[in-house]
C-alpha cells in the first residue's frame, strides 16, 4: 500500500527542511507516545520550521504514496502519534513561536508546538486567560491539543479546545495550504472546516497556525475537597450541584486508590480520604458570590454523605491539592501493566456509570480505578494487569473494555471524551457509529486525503 523511504527522496526532504532536521538515527523517542504498549519507528523523522517546509514534505509523500504521521509531544492516551506504518514521522517541535496576543480583539495566534501552559501563563501575565487544560498541560502542544480536540478540568465551564479555536492554518496531503476562519466570533461563510480539523487526529490536514480566543482572566478562584465513603454517592453528590444551578469550573473524582497512588509518588497526603473524594472550583470576579457558592456545595455534599469538607483557600493550598490532582494519572499507571479508557455520559447517569465500572471489573476479574472530569460526565477508567498472567490479562481485557462501552453507549455516552480514537480505539468505532455514520466518516477522509497517506491506520476501524 504504501513505499518506502528511499535515499532520493531522502536527498529531497533535506534540500526542503534542512540537513540538521531531518533525522535517520537517534529515533526512538518519534516510536512512541504516552499509550500503553505500542512501539513503531518511522524511517524517517522530520522537524519542519514553516508551513511551506511542512507543504514540501507532503507534496514528496503524496508524489511517492509515503505515510506522514503528525506528531507534537506525543502525550496521545490513543496512540494518536503513532507511525504504525513506519514513513515520517512529521515532528512539528521547532514551530513553537507565540505569533501574537491581540489584546485589543481577544485573540492569539500560535505555531502549532507551542506547550499549552506556556501559552496560558504568558496570557495570564497579560490579565487574560485561555481556558482548555489538560492534565498534561506542561508537555502537551497546542498543536496536539487541536488535534484531539482537549479538554480537562476547566472543560465544565469553559468547554474543550474546539470552543477555542476560531481560524486555522493547515496543510493538506497534497501540500496546499489551507486556511480557514480568522479573529471572528461569528462567520457563517460556508461549511465550518475550522471545526472539522479540529479533533481529527490528523488524519485530514497538518495544522501550522491556530487562532485562538481569549477571555479576561477571572479575578478569584474557590477550591474545596470533599470526601465520601461511598463511589456511587459522590457521583450523586456532583449531579446535586448541578441541580442547585451552580456551575464550577472543575468538578474532579478521584477514586481512594487513585489518590493513594499520587500520595506514594509525590510523597505528600491529602488533608482528606475516602473512597472517593470530589475536587470542586468556582472561579469569577465576585468574591461573595463564590463563597456562597462554596458553602452551598459543602452543604449538599454533606447531605450526600461528605462527613466534612475541606477548604484551600489559599494560593498555596490550591496549587497542592491541583498539582496532586494532576500526578494521578501517571501515578496510577506506575503500578503495573495498565489500559485506560476514557468513558463519558451523560453528567446525571454519572452514579451509574460508576456502579458500571465496578460491576464490569468484577464480572471480568479485573481491577479498574477511577477519576476524571465527572462535572461534565468524563470518567477515566484505568484498568490494572496487577499480578494476573499474560494470558489471563489478555483474554480479559478486551471483553470487559467491549463490555463497558456499549453498556456506556446504552446510557448515552460515548467510547472517549477528550482522548480520541487514535490507533487503540479504532475497533470499537463500531459500537459508538452504525455502518452509515463510519461510512460517512470514510468519505471524508478520502476527499481529503484519497491516497490515504495522512496518519494511516487511525480513528477508521479495520474492515
């Protein structure tokens, strides 16, 4: 299906981008990304400096059917950065330049290898604020970002990375440049591509600019932890708050394993326990009004069976418990073999997805733990090899995963949230579409990338 990286073509991509960034040896870092298990060298990587050295490098791929995989910092959960089927791996490190902070209209404009954090402290320092977030906000790109269409904590208020993104500069396969939107809060001029890129895994375009919009950073934030002796009544607890008509701006479950997990790693305790505790954040510019939210979430948490709840209410405190919140991940997954998965429903079947999660480990002999998003219905289930077999991991695991999706699709969710399909989830695409819909999603990649050479091998299941 697709060719091999020859030495003349090799000769060419250096004529485009430059001996020094063009690598051969040395590659093991572009064979990976953060999921679990997966290791596949491309022949080549490739770090582009401009969108017309990106455009150069995809018209000689498309010239000679070689597959491009798009990579930032390679933090995909999907195996979104995966080069599955060896070629170039396309490495947009070098395009890391903050273009612009239009202060005046709200707007920024970024190379697509800008790391999230960093962009939202420079904004910050401005009084201004970019919302998306996610756990790995310190390594991630905004490029990466735009890819899986982001999210994290802050996506309860301030929704994903899509809810940002208002214009685009990206490459097609056949190394036209594209440019879609701009600094518009409104634009109704034809069908919304902007949109489209955004979340597609890039299996249709490279992304080489991205305009983004900004808001006032909120002057005060409000951050409590409350603990509850039982999973299905946190959950509860969360669509209460809702119900109450507040609106956090994070709303996070944490599962006690999970939390032991991140106290081992970083040596600290948290000031609460129980088997599952909620970090919730109310942030604003009316100090009142954010203290009469607080107390009114400790008092239904409580009546949801919270025998306390703590407050951080201060700077300090609020870094501690947030940089905790964040070290779970990668601490749960220190602890053996692992697949995580990444539910979502709707935010009231909440309670039942977690009895779900429980349930389905069980049945299966698995250990399953969990945190995540709730406010919003995002549950991240990490599921555990711990000391079972090979074998016995093996023929377990894919059952239960089949099993928790479609009982997540019954209730009206989805088989990911904010992680993507990528390369691990690609064969349940058949639970989550019908045959029309993944027919449909096909079309659209062949329009633009008919020669298929596009980060091959991902969100399309096998047929």
């Amino acid at each position: 299906m697709f060719n091999r990286v020859t030495p003349a073509i090799l000769a060419r991509v250096r004529d485009a981008v430059g001996a020094d960034h063009v690598l051969t040896t040395d590659l093991e870092k572009y064979s990976h990304d953060e999921t679990e298990d997966f290791e596949f060298p491309p022949e080549v990587a490739v770090r582009p400096g401009t969108a017309a050295e990106v455009s150069a490098v995809l018209r000689l791929a498309s010239e000679h059917r070689i597959p491009v995989t798009p990579q930032g910092a390679r933090t995909s959960l999907s195996g979104g950065a995966l080069c599955v089927h060896g070629g170039i791996a396309l490495s947009m490190e070098r395009m890391s330049r903050i273009r612009e902070i239009d202060e005046g209209n709200l707007f920024c404009v970024v190379e697509p290898g800008v790391i999230t954090q960093t962009l939202q402290e420079e904004v910050e320092r401005r009084g201004l604020f970019y919302g998306p977030d996610p756990a790995s906000r310190g390594s991630c790109t905004i490029g990466g970002n735009i890819a899986h269409n982001a999210g994290g904590p802050r996506a309860l208020k301030y929704g994903v990375t899509k809810d940002w993104v208002t214009g685009l500069e990206a490459v097609m396969p056949s190394g036209e440049i594209l440019r879609t939107g701009g600094k518009l809060m409104k634009n109704v001029a034809g069908y919304n591509l902007t949109q489209l890129l955004v979340g597609s895994e890039g299996t249709l375009a490279v992304v080489t600019e991205a305009t983004l919009k900004l808001l006032p950073l909120p002057a005060f934030a409000k951050t409590l932890l409350a603990p509850f002796g039982d999973i299905v009544a946190a959950a509860r607890a969360v669509t209460e708050i809702f119900k109450a008509k507040i609106l956090p701006c994070s709303c996070e479950y944490m599962e006690r394993a999970a939390v032991e997990a991140a106290e081992r790693r970083k040596g600290v305790k948290l000031p609460v326990s129980g088997e599952a505790v909620l970090l919730v954040e109310v942030d604003g510019n009316d100090e009142s009004l954010l203290d009469r939210d607080v107390e009114r979430i400790a008092e239904i948490c409580m009546k949801e069976g919270a025998p306390d709840v703590y407050p951080a209410d201060d700077a300090e405190k609020r870094r501690f418990v947030w940089d905790l919140r964040r070290s779970i991940g990668e601490a749960v997954k220190a602890i053996s073999a692992y697949k995580e998965e990444d539910t979502v429903v709707p935010r009231m079947r909440l309670p039942e997805l977690v009895r779900t999660v429980r349930e389905v480990a069980a049945k299966h002999g698995l250990t399953a733990i969990s945190y995540g998003h709730v406010g919003d219905g995002n549950l991240h289930v990490n599921i555990l090899r711990g000391d079972l077999s090979e074998d016995r991991w093996r023929s377990g695991i894919e059952p239960a995963v089949r099993e928790l999706f479609e009982r997540t699709v019954a209730m009206g969710g989805q088989i990911t949230g904010e992680h993507g399909v990528g390369y691990v989830q690609k064969n349940y695409m058949s639970i989550a579409y019908p045959a029309h819909h993944l027919e449909l999603l096909r079309q659209v990649k062949k329009l633009f990338d008919p020669l298929g050479i596009l980060n091959p091998g991902k969100i399309l299941p096998d047929v």
